[in-house]
C-alpha cells in the first residue's frame, strides 16, 4: 500500500533473494562514508558546538566557523585513514564544494573514492521544494560534480536524507543508479518506475558522528562501542546479509578526538575476515548482479 508520503509511490519494489551475500559470501557488508559539505550563502549550520542557537537572521559565527574546519583540516585527516586501512569510502559531497573547492573534490575522486551528490548546498533540501526547484537542484549539482571529477556520480543522498515525495523518481529519470534517502530496510531493493528505475540503499544512523555527538553529546567513544555492539549482535543472530555504514562529517569528527575513534572503527573491520567493505556503488553494482542470477 502506499500513501501520499510514500518516497516510491508508484513504483514496484525488487528485494534481494533470501540467499542473498556480499562478495565473498559475506554476512556482514560495512560501507565507510565522510560527508563533506557547506552551506549556500546567508544560510549556516543549524546546530554548532555550543548547543543554544542565537536568534533567527543573525549570522552564527561560531557555527560558520566549527563547519569550516571541514574544508580546512577535517577532510584532509579522514583521508588520511581511509589511506591509511587502504579504504575506498563513499564521499557526500555538496555541488558547492565543487564549485568552490574543486582541486579538493578532484582530489578526492582521483584517490578512488565514491563521489556521491550531496543536494547543491545543506539548506538546500529537496522537502521544501517544488517539482522544478527539484529538478534544477539535480541539475546543478550533478553537472557541478561532474565538472570537476569528469563523471557523473551514480548516487545520491539529499541533505538530513531528506527527500520529497518525488525525489526517487526524478533522480531515476536523471539518470542516477541509486538513492540513499530512506532508512526504511537492511539491504538495497530496486524500485522500478515502468519508464526508469533507481536503487534504494537504506542508510544507518547508528554509527553518525552529527546526531551521536553534536546532537545528544555522547563521547567520541561511545561510536566504536555501537559499532563492536552491531557486529557481536549480526555475528550470532542475523540469518540474512545486512550492512551498517559508519559515517564522519568531516567538520565533525575530523578533528582528532573523533577521528581517533573512527580510526578505531577502521581497525575493527578491516582486520576481521567475515565482513565485506566496499563503496555504495560496488554495493549498488554488487545487488544489481544479484538479480540477473
């Protein structure tokens, strides 16, 4: 049955087999991100390190700047230990980085790593927008990322993964194999349109630095705890594949304190044998062969 705020209304879904694994034959499927943003101008991140937003229309400095370490420090430590453990990541990445720092974005993607779109800027989210506000939103980001790494990113994930009740379908009509905008199931599912289809990839907020720390102030720590919790849990009692995607801003816990601790997280996966790490498009690629067996 769907509704009015159904995401995929309209769409059929294809989910995995029940025998359903990860290369390998793996159980467990673990998918790094960073998350690389700023925000359009006259706009600032909601949330800062002092907790008590200041009154609406005036600028917050103190955010402003704790977001601009991301650009500055932050990106460079988080690909620091993605080389470090030789980790591919899937990276969100504003089409205003690209556009403001685009040797920086290139960079990125010359490393290897998944560029995935990221809406054109943070406030900009595709809930508040009309059908053409959305569409040009798509298009901009997109041909800004494109640019500068010289491809078209094959997925996507809307700021707060927000989307509209159209989002799904317009980034399958533009083109992109896949959209993380949902946090409604364990594993990817294919939603078919009739004229064009996209991959759902739910995401994970168990291991987010943003709502962990910024918003209920639990220490760095506490994520790599979560993190050993979910694999001592799924290594006993899940039956099907699953995956988790442990998950930095890179304005957040690229400062030291939390890249510590993700570097942590890094240790844990890749020195145990029973998980597959790869990219959400290897992810994506991966589910989508699946299907023609």
């Amino acid at each position: 049955m769907t509704h009015m705020y159904d995401i995929h209304a309209g769409g059929v879904e294809i989910h995995p087999q029940d025998n359903f694994t990860w290369p390998g034959e793996k159980k467990i499927g673990i998918v790094f991100r960073m998350a690389y943003e700023w925000w359009s101008d006259g706009h600032w991140p909601g949330i800062g390190p002092m907790g008590n937003p200041l009154k609406g229309g005036i600028a917050d400095l103190n955010a402003i700047g704790w977001a601009e370490y991301g650009h500055r420090r932050g990106v460079h430590r988080v690909l620091e230990i993605f080389e470090r453990h030789q980790i591919k990541a899937s990276i969100l990445v504003c089409g205003i980085m690209a556009e403001r720092y685009p040797s920086e974005v290139k960079a990125i993607a010359d490393l290897g790593h998944d560029i995935v779109a990221h809406s054109y800027a943070m406030d900009v989210i595709p809930a508040y927008l009309d059908e053409q506000q959305e569409i040009d939103n798509i298009r901009r980001t997109t041909d800004l990322i494109s640019t500068v790494i010289g491809y078209r990113p094959k997925g996507w994930i809307s700021p707060r993964s927000t989307p509209s009740p159209r989002t799904a379908k317009l980034l399958a009509k533009e083109g992109y194999l896949w959209h993380s905008d949902t946090l409604n199931d364990d594993l990817p599912y294919k939603v078919d349109f009739g004229d064009c289809s996209i991959v759902a990839v739910p995401g994970t907020m168990e291991v987010n630095d943003l709502p962990l720390f910024m918003r209920h102030g639990q220490p760095p720590r506490a994520m790599v705890e979560i993190f050993q919790d979910w694999l001592d849990y799924v290594r006993v009692w899940e039956k099907r594949a699953i995956k988790i995607d442990p998950t930095v801003h890179a304005h957040v816990f690229g400062r030291p304190a939390g890249a510590g601790a993700f570097q942590k997280i890094l240790e844990i996966a890749t020195s145990a044998d029973d998980v597959w790490i790869g990219t959400r498009s290897e992810m994506v690629e991966h589910f989508l062969s699946s299907l023609q067996k």
